[in-house]
C-alpha cells in the first residue's frame, strides 16, 4: 500500500519531489535529469527536520532497484543524527554512493518510522498546508513577557513540536543557551493569541517581526554557518538604545558587537544603586574585595586607593530570569575587581555563558 504526499515549505511553496507513504515509513523516489524530483535535497531536508521536530524515530536504506533484494540492514546508510540536516544531507549522499563512480547521484531512500501510524506521519510531513500568515498587526501582540515566558518553558523542558529544530539561526539566552528562533517565538504567539501556532503564521530571518521582537526581548540571533556574519547593528538604532547613557570607549566596542549589553550597563549604572551595594558588602564583610578571584586591593594599595579597584556588576544569572519592570536589588549586584570585571563584561558581549 502506498500513498502520494504533497510537501510544501513554510511559505507555501510546494517542492518538486516525489514522496510516498507506506506502512513502515516513506520513500522518496530518486532525482533524475533536470525537472523530476528537482527538489530532492529540498524535499529531505524537510522531511528529516519535520520528523526531527515530531521527535520521530527513524532510520534510512537505500531503495534503489538494484540493491531491493538485497537484505534492509545491509544497505543501512549512516549519518550523523545530532549534526545540522544539511551536514546530515550530505553524509546521506556520500553513504549513498560508497563503492560507486558516481559522486553526486541522489537515489531512491526508505525512511523507515516504525510504530508511527501512517495518519500521524502524513499530518507532520505534509503540515498544516492551510495556514496563513498572520498580519504584522496581530503579531506585534507578542510582547517581551510572552517571549520570556517562552524561553523559560523551553528551558523547562517544555517544547514546541509544531517547529522542527532551527536549520539555519540560534537566539541565545542571557546565559549562552541557544534556542530554535521559530520554536521561542512560536509559543509566545501561541500565549499572546491564544492560537494554535504554526510555521506559517509567521516568518523568521532578519528583517522579520519575529526576529525583531525576539532581540527587543533580548535574545542575540546568530547564524549557525560558520564564515556567515550576522549583520552588523545599525548605528542608529544602537543611539537610540543609549538614550542619555554615555558608554566608556571599551563599553562601546562592546555595545558594537551585541547591542543588548545596553541594558545591562544601564542597570549597573542606576544611580544609587552601586554606592548601596558597597556600603553593604562592607557591613558584610568588614572591607571590599572580588567576589570572583578574591583580589583585596586594601592589602595592596590601602583602604582609600583601594576602593576604586572594586567595581559593581550587574549578575548575570539574574539578568537571564528578569521580567518587564524588574527593579534592580543590591542582591542583583556582585562587587568585582576591574579585570574580572571586564572579562564578564567581554563573554557578555560574545554572547558566551557567564558561570
């Protein structure tokens, strides 16, 4: 028994390929000349990442006419399945044509699904073909507490299955953590409409709302290709962002390369707020020292030129769990000699987890 799907991307575009359901799994029938199954690479990408996102369990044969009788585990293709679908990709085509002249032939494939009811797998392949795209108004409804909001119930566990794993982009968290942009973004849709939320109720990528509203929420967005720059900030939006916050030359090499670092030098420069925490960690513990590297300035330089060797930074572990409105509390703070300092401030901008 077989059964022809239609495969259609994201934004409604349906591929040229040649995709049959069976009761183990599907077949995708192999690329030949110049127009049949021309998006053959397209096409599996997009199943593996769709399969991947409905945590799917799979393994993949060759199919080809030649090897059918041939035993099913003997002609098992191996693949990398933590690697990026691309790299998996081609790792599928060099298995794929081992012991061959041929170096670029895209054959027959079974994807063998085992104890996932033909219903259930049509539904993930072919996705929700229905849907459209949601206007710009009903999507800037998402605000920064829906995204957090998000983010926690990924880091939580929680997931977002109708999203496959990011192929292409990774916002990562205060903390370093990298998260599928679809997939944060989806959920807080979800929350902020009240909606079931799918791929095609929205775009991802630069110039998107999505990925705008991600980075007002202070998620950095990188590529995940190497040698693939992230567009450099436009200096006028990093203005506005400063506002009446004057940064230190350094601070603002730093504000150049991740302009969310903004709103954490503003947070340590609140006004106050530094000189409490001081005051505090004195009472505490009867003189100023680095909380990190236990540097005491007093023994090296005296109590009065000592002082300014100790710098107030803004804890990063609290940064990551803040919400719209969060106050600042000396409990926020950590006392830090100016080396140590300026390393967090670096890893900060690097977008590098902060221990």
């Amino acid at each position: 028994m077989s059964d022809q799907l239609i495969l259609v991307t994201d934004h409604g575009t349906q591929l040229n390929a040649k995709i049959e359901l069976h009761e183990q799994g599907l077949v995708l029938h192999s690329r030949s000349g110049t127009d049949r199954n021309r998006d053959y690479r397209a096409a599996l990408e997009m199943l593996l990442s769709r399969l991947d996102g409905a945590q799917i369990t799979y393994r993949i044969y060759l199919d080809s006419q030649p090897v059918q009788g041939i035993d099913l585990a003997d002609r098992e293709l191996s693949f990398d399945r933590l690697s990026p679908v691309a790299t998996r990709f081609d790792e599928l085509v060099r298995a794929m044509n081992k012991g061959s002249s041929s170096h670029g032939a895209w054959r027959r494939l079974f994807i063998e699904t085992s104890g996932t009811k033909p219903v259930r797998l049509r539904q993930v392949v072919e996705g929700q073909r229905n849907i459209t795209r949601l206007p710009a108004s009903e999507l800037r409804k998402v605000t920064t507490a829906h995204i957090h909001n998000a983010v926690q119930k990924l880091l939580g566990g929680s997931d977002a299955p109708n999203f496959a794993p990011s192929r292409d982009y990774d916002a990562f968290t205060d903390t370093g953590i990298p998260l599928a942009p679809k997939k944060v973004f989806g959920l807080a849709l979800k929350e902020a409409l009240g909606i079931e939320a799918f791929p095609g109720h929205f775009s991802a990528g630069w110039g998107q709302i999505s990925f705008e509203l991600l980075e007002q929420a202070d998620l950095w967005i990188a590529r995940k290709k190497e040698g693939v720059a992230r567009p450099k900030p436009d200096p006028k939006v990093i203005e506005a962002q400063l506002g009446d916050f004057v940064p230190t030359e350094e601070e603002r090499s730093w504000i150049e390369g991740n302009p969310k670092i903004v709103s954490h030098l503003k947070r340590e420069r609140a006004p106050g707020l530094a000189k409490e925490k001081r005051e505090a960690f004195i009472a505490e513990h009867k003189r100023l020292f680095c909380e990190d590297c236990k540097f005491d300035p007093m023994e090296k330089y005296g109590p009065e030129a000592g002082s300014a060797c100790i710098e107030v930074h803004h804890h990063r572990t609290h940064l990551a769990n803040m919400e719209p409105g969060h106050k600042t509390s000396i409990e926020d703070l950590k006392c830090l000699c100016a080396n140590c300092h300026r390393v967090l401030h670096r890893k900060l901008a690097l977008g590098l987890t902060v221990p």
